[in-house]
C-alpha cells in the first residue's frame, strides 16, 4: 500500500480503512497556509484500477459549499436577499406552509420542507426535467410541527436545488452552468462539474471514479453513478463530480478571503459571514445531535476531529468524504474514500483522518485528547 507522502498517520489509517473493507481507494490533499503538506492517493478507484489524483469523484453533499458560495455571489450582487423569502423569487413555492421560509432558512437548513427531498430522487432526468422537479418540490407541504428558522433539521437535496432555482430566476443561467462561470473555471476547477456535457463525460473515460457499498460482506459498486445520465444531470444539493485537489481551490478561496491567485470570487465579508455560526444549539431531526451551521456549511463537526479550532467549517458527503478550512489554523483539507460503510463507521473513519490530518500537519500532537464530538445516530442521512 502505497503511502501519501507528507502524511504518513493519514495514509495509515486511510490503508488500515482498506484493510478493514472499508473503502478500496482514497484521494487527500491537507494544506496549510497554501503550503501543501500532502497530496495524493491511495488504492484502487475501482477493483483492479489504481486510484490517481486526476480520478473524478463523487462529491455527494460536498456539492452544497458551491451553492453556498454562488449564492452569497448574488447576494453580494444585490440580487439575492438573504431574508427574503424564497417565493419573492419563485412565487409557486409559497404554498402550503411555506410562504415564510427564507434564502437564510435553506441554507441553514431550518427550512422544514425535507419532504422535497424525495421528489429530485425519484426525477429520471433532472436536467430535461428541471421545472417539473422545481414545481414537485415547490408542491410539498411544510413538515409537520416546523418553525421555519427555529426547527432544525438537514435537507438532503430540496433546499440547495430551491437555492439553484432562485440563482436561475435572478440571474438566468441554468445553475449548472453558473457555477461552471462563475465558480469552477475562474478557480481553476477546470475538471468540477454539477451536471457534465455528455462530450466531456464521454473524453473522461476510465478518469470516472466509483463508489462503493462497503456495508456489507463484499464492495458492491454502484456503477449506475458513472452512467452517462447520472452524470450529466444537475444535482446541486450532491451531484458534483471533479478531483479533491480542485475541489480544495474553493476551500483555499475562502481561506484566502475570497481570493485565489489573484482571481476574486467573494468579497472578505462575505467569506466571514458565509463562514461564521447562524444556527448555534439546535437539535437537528435529520441527524439526531445539536449541531452547528454557518450560511450552507457545517461549523465544527465530528468529521473535522478532536484537535480542530471552533471556527473550523465545511461540508461531508454521504458517508464517504469531506472537505474543510480551519482559519484558526490556515488548514485546508479535502478528502474522498470510495466507499460508503454505513453512518457510524464512516463518522469514526473520518474523525481518525482528520486527527491524522492535524497531527501529520504539525498542529496537534497524538498525544492531546482535544475535543470529543458527538456523532449523527446510526439511521441518519450522511452530509
């Protein structure tokens, strides 16, 4: 098993992952204050094909940091107000409850309309299909004994599919390519997607990564992933697709302030607000724990691990990834496993790599018990 170079605790525990059946490959990059301590990969990508770095990964719930930040660009445009409410932009959605549910209330997930979820899952074409999802998630009812901006509860993909809708109202581009314009490409992220052209799906080729089952006796991959449909439609809430090293560029932005080798994306302000608590002690129905939420990113979670500051943020994916920015630490760190090993499992996998992380960046010894972070219960919906 090969060792990523600059982290050899990461690479142990991500091999010992292997081992344990885990996941078959991992991709990581751990930066700090821009310096790259560690980049690579390990294992396979899928059963007898080495993982790379250039391997496009799913992303899942990692998706939702794009639409945090292509929506704080219009808000900062002027064009989005945060407190609105979301039928100011699109007025079918207020029905049936919904009427005061707000930009702010979607992304801190106190919206209350999870029942939405289901209608994107169920959409064979989401992309052809895009305003026949829009009107079934603007159809559902508000969930029962909900407050909006009060009750807490994780939307699984209905509040960032309602936020692309709203950047589509204002600004008129369909949301997988805004963000191609607006994010990817001036970053750098030239090989992120959410919702690829078929031309570049099909030059891609065996640079699809796959994910893994891995709950139960044997991996089970799940190839329908790598299907030229799953691929090409416009998931924003956890359909991304692109290599770890790029995706840390957003991360290495916001670290930066907003800024990335001289290319601005968000204003400083805005990168402390988007960044900063908004949602602070509430139960959330989703996960089962008190956790914490800025505008559209998790604020110190157990993934982020014991040594991690308070103001560390960001965002997981379905039992199977996460990536981050502690700017107490100047840490940035973005990091897939292939497999998906069922929610407790995945939540200590990723605590202990992010521990190995701190300790391999020179940030925390092994030896300080740091913080203990309670855990989504097993059941739960993975971030």
């Amino acid at each position: 098993m090969n060792e990523i170079a600059g982290l050899p605790r990461t690479s142990k525990v991500l091999a010992d992952g292997i081992g344990a059946g885990l996941h078959l490959g991992a991709q990581v990059y751990v930066a700090v204050d821009g310096k790259v301590i560690g980049e690579g990969a390990i294992g396979e990508a899928r059963a007898g094909v080495p993982m790379t770095p250039e391997h496009l990964v799913i992303w899942w719930s990692m998706t939702k940091a794009t639409v945090a930040v292509s929506t704080a660009q219009q808000w900062e445009r002027g064009n989005i107000d945060l407190d609105a409410p979301v039928a100011s932009y699109v007025p079918e959605f207020g029905v049936n409850g919904k009427e005061g549910i707000t930009v702010r209330h979607c992304l801190t997930h106190t919206g209350g309309f999870r029942s939405g979820d289901a209608v994107l899952s169920a959409a064979k074409d989401p992309m052809e299909n895009w305003d026949e999802v829009i009107a079934g998630i603007c159809a559902v009812p508000l969930d029962a004994d909900w407050v909006p901006g009060e009750t807490a509860g994780y939307h699984l993909l209905a509040g960032m599919t309602m936020l692309a809708e709203v950047i589509r109202r204002v600004d008129g581009r369909h949301y997988s390519q805004y963000v191609r314009d607006e994010v990817f490409v001036p970053l750098g992220m030239d090989d992120c997607w959410v919702g690829m052209p078929i031309d570049r799906f099909e030059a891609y080729g065996d640079l699809i990564g796959t994910m893994h089952h891995t709950a139960g006796d044997a991996p089970l991959a799940l190839d329908r992933l790598d299907s030229k449909g799953s691929l090409t439609r416009c998931s924003p809430g956890g359909g991304g697709r692109g290599p770890m090293r790029q995706l840390a560029r957003l991360y290495e932005m916001l670290r930066g302030g907003g800024e990335l080798d001289g290319v601005r994306v968000l204003g400083p302000q805005t990168v402390e607000a988007i960044s900063a608590r908004h949602r602070t002690e509430r139960f959330d129905r989703t996960f089962g724990i008190v956790c914490d939420w800025g505008l559209g990113f998790g604020i110190d979670s157990s993934s982020h691990g014991r040594h991690s500051s308070r103001r560390v943020f960001g965002h997981g994916g379905a039992q199977s990834s996460m990536a981050y920015c502690d700017p107490q630490h100047g840490l940035v760190v973005a990091m897939q496993t292939n497999g998906m090993p069922g929610t407790q499992k995945h939540y200590v996998r990723m605590s202990a790599v992010s521990d190995a992380i701190y300790e391999d960046a020179g940030l925390a010894s092994p030896d300080d018990p740091g913080r203990e972070k309670a855990h989504p219960t097993e059941g739960t919906v993975s971030a």
